[in-house]
C-alpha cells in the first residue's frame, strides 16, 4: 500500500521536476551565449 502511494506521488511530482530541469538547462545555455557574445560585441564597439 504505501508503495502504490509513493508511486503515485512521484508520478505526480515527475512533469514539474522535467520542467524545472529543462528551465535551469536552458537559462544556463542562455548565460553560456550571453557571456560568451560579450567580448565580441565589446570588442567591436571598441573598433566602432
């Protein structure tokens, strides 16, 4: 019995678990874009 309820818990926690990974997965590649543009974009003001 307390199996079947730990089961379903889990399963019920699942999907926000997935999303919240998926979200900090991409913030993160978001940060990597971010600062990896940076010197280029400063280094080209700098030539401007």
């Amino acid at each position: 019995m307390e199996l079947r309820t730990e089961d379903s818990v889990a399963r019920h926690y699942a999907p926000a678990d997935l999303l919240q990974g998926i979200l900090v997965i991409s913030s993160f590649g978001f940060w990597a874009v971010m600062l990896g543009l940076m010197p280029v974009l400063l280094f080209r003001l700098w030539l401007a």
